[in-house]
C-alpha cells in the first residue's frame, strides 16, 4: 500500500475512552461537542463514537451540521446555537433538533414556521458575546413561556457560556455562575421547567463542578485535549488525533547556507535537512516557523526556516534517512512525538486552532485502538 503524502489519523477508541472518562467524572449527562468537523476529527464519526460511549447529546454551532448529522443517520438528541435571521428553521424542527434563541425575533421566526419545536434559550452571563443580555432576558423568558403555552415549542433548556474557565481563579467565573443561577430563578418565575440546564464546558466540567447542572458541554476534552493547561488533573484522557506525513527529501547542508524564504535561518555547522511535503495549506502554522519540532525516525528535529504553503523543512542534525520515512507532525506524545499543545505553544495560540485548522490536502484516516 503506497503511505498517504500526509494524512490525519484519528483513534475512534480514543474519543469513546474519554467520553466515558468526562462522563464518569462529572455524574451527569454530557453533551460531545462537535462543531467545526469535531475540532478537525471528522464530525459523523466522532459524534457516531461519542453516542457508542454514552453521550446523550451532541452539540453543533450551524444548523447545516446539525442537519448533516441527521442526514448521516445520526437520531439522538442533538443542539444547534448559532443562527442568523432567515435560517431554515423549519427543516431544523422537521428534522427534531433542538433550536436555541438569543431574542425574541428568533422566537418570532421560529414560531412562524408553524411547527412544534424543541427549544433552548441562551442567557449572555458575561462573555458578551451570543445570549440574551440581563436587561433583555426577563422579555425572552416572558415571550418563551407564552409561546410554550401556544403550542409553538417546548422550551427544553436554558444555558450560557464561561468566558474564562481554563483560569479557575479568575473571578469572571464566580461572577457569571451566580448571574446564571439568578437567570435561571428569572426563568423559573416565569413558569419555564427546562428539561435541562447546563453551563460548563469542558474546563469547568472538570475543575469547577458547582457549574455542572444537569449537563456539561464537552468539546476539547472529548478528544484528549488539556482545555486548562497547567490546571487540569491527569485523567487519562487520551489525543485522539495524529497527524503524519512522509518524508519528501533528505539533503546536505554545509555552514552557512540559509533555508526558505527570507532566509530567517542560517546553519551554523555542516547538517542535512528533510523536506516534509505539508505547509499552511494544511493548516501548519506559519506562526511556528523555526520553533515547532516533529519527529522523524523516532526523533524530534526542529523546523527550520519559515513554513511555506505546501512545505516546510527541518534540521536531521547530520543523519540522512531515506524519502519516504515517517514524519510526525504530533500525536498523543506516547512515544516522544511533539503534541498539539506542543504545536500551540511554538505558534502562540491554542490546541483548538492546531487540530480545527489541520486539514487542507491531508487525507484524514480512522483507527480504532
């Protein structure tokens, strides 16, 4: 079988293994989150594996994935949250997901389908972003009550979202679980009885479980990932993904010559290089440019000279390995491979950026260890 130029391999058994390890954890119901194709793990096959471990919800931004999922066979229950007016809601009620409304104009859109919906209503605690303000939740409770009382919908949950919950100390914290708690007595005074409350994602399902509820949001978690670096418990949760490569070239390198465009690295001394056929098309940050490491031959070699498109080089340190050797870009770090926090570090960004972004022209591979 001729090796794949570049592929991203993804352990079905690893998503299952943690799921049921946040599940256990937590003591109530998760939902897996798996929007933007499962943070680059491919979204019917994790969501498919999350339900095989017990996740009794999955969770999407669009309505186009959450109707993706339904089109896949995927039957259980299943929320969307992100909308922009003129969504087809009415295909979203057909096909049993549950809706979420920021206003009362999603309210007014949805009730105009004519169909009996399932509904959440999101309250914006403080990270200002998605979510009724607190001036305005006391009309969207009101107008959701009443439209439960006229058979447009069933309202089944009411959330919100953390701002900061990978800094547990961060006072954001304390002050966005009480403004959820008065939220929710707000919604309770209004006669809503939601099937399910839920305001902790995947940090604060772990480090902070006052913020459990009925249900946590578990998105990075679900696939190994340490959501709060330096915070989280080893709990054995395993990366999901590996994303590989094949070994294009391997050439000498005399002192003094420089490597890829502008030059931003010269050899100091004789070494070889290697030449990895993947580069930001693939979602390999440019930002890592002679600072991120992969492993090649089973050891870490430093990427060399800026990343371009298609490529990038690294330093083999004098060996010369044969075309075709095994590079690894990261993977659970098992066997010394640089991780996805590795990676996040070297571009100064987040594990979530590493594994959403990789893709491009890599193929992408399921196993099931």
């Amino acid at each position: 079988m001729t090796p794949a130029r570049a592929e991203i391999v993804v352990d079905l058994g690893a998503i299952r293994h943690n799921v049921r390890t946040l599940r256990e954890l937590t003591g109530v119901d998760s939902m897996t989150v798996v929007k933007a194709d499962a943070y680059g793990h491919g979204m019917v096959e994790v969501a498919r594996a999350a339900r095989e471990a017990g996740s009794a919800w999955i969770g999407v931004a669009t309505l186009d994935e959450a109707l993706a999922l339904r089109a896949a066979g995927d039957t259980g229950r299943l929320l969307a949250w992100l909308t922009v007016p003129g969504e087809d809601y009415a295909a979203a009620i057909d096909a049993d997901i549950d809706l979420t409304a920021y206003s009362t104009d999603e309210l007014a859109e949805i009730a105009a389908t004519g169909r009996h919906a399932r509904l959440q209503l999101k309250v914006d605690t403080g990270l200002n972003r998605g979510g009724a303000s607190s001036a305005d939740w006391p009309a969207l409770v009101a107008a959701a009550r009443a439209g439960e009382q006229a058979g447009h919908w069933t309202v089944t949950g009411i959330w919100s979202h953390l701002a900061a919950s990978d800094e547990p100390d961060h006072r954001a914290n304390d002050a966005q679980e009480a403004a959820y708690r008065e939220a929710l007595v707000v919604a309770e005074d209004a006669g809503l009885r939601p099937e399910v409350r839920h305001l902790a994602n995947s940090a604060a399902g772990i480090l902070r479980p006052s913020s459990r509820f009925d249900l946590v949001r578990f998105g990075l978690a679900s696939y190994g990932l340490d959501p709060a670096p330096g915070h989280t418990p080893d709990l054995g949760l395993v990366p999901a993904m590996t994303a590989r490569a094949t070994l294009a070239l391997a050439k000498p390198l005399h002192a003094g010559d420089s490597v890829s465009y502008g030059h931003t690295w010269t050899a100091d001394t004789d070494t070889t290089v290697g030449l990895v056929p993947v580069g930001y098309g693939e979602g390999v940050p440019r930002h890592a440019s002679n600072v991120a490491q992969v492993q090649v031959g089973g050891k870490r070699r430093a990427v060399r000279g800026r990343v371009c498109m298609d490529q990038f080089v690294v330093d083999l340190g004098g060996d010369l390995p044969t075309p075709g050797e095994d590079v690894v870009l990261f993977g659970p770090g098992t066997h010394g491979e640089p991780t996805a926090q590795d990676w996040a570090e070297a571009a100064g960004t987040i594990s979530y950026e590493i594994v959403t972004r990789i893709g491009g022209r890599m193929t992408r591979r399921y196993v099931d260890a």
